[in-house]
C-alpha cells in the first residue's frame, strides 16, 4: 500500500516496533487493531471488510495486489546466537510429533494477578500445532495479548511467550503429563514485575483446558479471540481454599525455616498438572 511502518503506526496511534512484529508475523494484532488496520486498508480497497482477514494467504495477497509468495513465511522459532536452530527445538519437534496433540486445545490460566495483590486472575487462550513444527501459543487478557511457543521436553512443558506491548519475553515451566488428554497443567511463570526496576519475579500458575479445537483453524482463531475478552475476575469468588493457598504460597529463607518451602516448585507432593485417556484410547 506504499505505508511506511512509522506513517502506519502515527495513524493507528500504535507505537513502530508494534507494527513491525504485526508485519514480520512475531504478533497477531487484537481484535481491536485488526478493525483499526481494516479502516486504514479501506482507503485503498473501499470494500474490504473485517471478513477478508479469513481468506487464506493467497487469496488475501491477491485481493491487496501484492506476490502471494510474500505471504506464506511463517513466524520462526527461537534461533541460536549466529543462526541455526536451538537443539532444544529440535527435539521439541520431535516430541511434538509424539505428543503434541495431549496438549492442543483452549486454555484458561489461574494465577496471581501481578498489580493486584491478592486478586486471581485469568487469561484465556489456545495450543494447537502449527507449520514450525511446534505448538504454538496465544493466550490474552485484560487487552494484552501474548504469543510464542511450547516446548515439552524431557517430560516437562516449556513457554516463551512475546507480548503485544513492550519488549520483555514471559517463561513458563509446567509439569507435564503422560496421558492422552492434558487437562490440567501446574507450573511457574517467569517475568519481570512491573515495579520501576522491573525486578526478577517469579509465581505460581496454573492452566486448565476449558475446550477442545474444532479442526477448522479459522472458526478456533475466532473462538480464541472471543475468549480473550472475558473478564479476568470472572469467578474470584469460588476460588478454594487449596487452590488459593496453592498459588499464593510463602517460600523462601523466612518459610524454609517455619518448615515451609525454601524454592518455589512444582513437586511431585503439591503438583495439580493431570490429563485423562479419551474413551476408546488405552494408556500407555
């Protein structure tokens, strides 16, 4: 369209760097910025409607008059320092060919709410293998929106997750299962707290399955999306005892010696992580 990415982002109020990892495919703009970006597009093709971001690669090229070869480069994984791909990635693909489909579906995370203390608070989201070979994740709330990818290895679940706003990546390490079905997932996330000094933090978090994909990859983007716009508090109210003293648990020097916890874990004593066998399928 002839749009620089400083002009594109001066006219949907976003900052640049946005907009350069909505056009490098690193972010998927939210369901608000898609209409904004849909206005902008409208001044070139006056038909185009919020439906034509369905269209699969080609025929969205065509429709913008631009090489449909441009437009089937898929987001890449985590690279090594000087190219190459991380050996854990590699392996990572491995095991997802195995195992990747335990954990594809809709998720919704259980968590500390990192600016209110006390407060649980949701995000919702999907896995689902992608084209890199690996389960890509997109999880939103609150009008953040986090993409990346999921990595089980060596019988645990890693995720690196990039957010829509800012340039500070999230960890996440969970407890995997063996089972057919994953329904529930415990682990720990990673970040940087949103104090001045954004200092090293780390807490409890868990991830239960609230549905499965339907298959049709543009009706679960859709449902995804919708999901994300849920309110983050929703259900604070019903929160358990154990599952609140679980996500909210006193570990350090202080704790370890009131024979508490000296490291935030996820053992085998206190883990919540487990999955189920469909009907028809045997365990292995």
């Amino acid at each position: 369209m002839g749009i620089s990415k400083a002009r594109a982002a001066s006219l949907l109020q976003v900052d640049k760097s946005l907009v350069g990892r909505w056009a490098s495919g690193a972010v998927r703009p939210t369901e608000q910025s898609l209409s904004r970006i849909s206005s902008l597009i409208k001044y070139t093709i006056p038909h185009f409607s919020m439906q034509d971001w369905q269209r699969d690669a080609r025929s969205f090229s065509e429709l913008l008059g631009v090489d449909p070869n441009l437009a089937q480069r898929s987001v890449q994984p985590p690279t090594a320092v000087g190219g190459g791909t991380l050996n854990c990635v590699t392996e990572a693909r491995t095991e997802t060919e195995k195992r990747g489909a335990a954990y594809e579906g809709f998720w919704r995370t259980t968590r500390p709410s990192v600016l209110m203390c006390g407060r649980v608070f949701h995000d919702y989201g999907m896995i689902r293998r992608g084209d890199t070979g690996l389960l890509e994740v997109t999880m939103g709330g609150a009008g953040l929106a986090f993409n990346g990818w999921a990595l089980p290895l060596e019988g645990n679940l890693f995720v690196m997750l990039d957010g829509s706003v800012g340039f500070t990546p999230l960890f996440l390490v969970f407890r995997g299962v063996t089972l057919p079905k994953v329904t529930h997932l415990d682990g720990i996330v990673l970040l940087a707290a949103l104090d001045g000094a954004r200092t090293p933090a780390a807490m409890p978090i868990l991830l239960e399955r609230v549905g499965d994909l339907s298959g049709n990859r543009a009706d679960d983007d859709r449902r995804c999306s919708d999901m994300s716009n849920n309110y983050p508090f929703e259900d604070e109210a019903q929160i358990s005892d154990e599952l609140r003293a679980h996500l909210f648990r006193d570990v350090g020097p202080e704790a370890a010696a009131r024979g508490g916890e000296m490291f935030l874990t996820v053992s085998v004593a206190n883990m919540l992580s487990r999955g189920t066998t469909p009907p028809g399928q045997l365990e292995d």
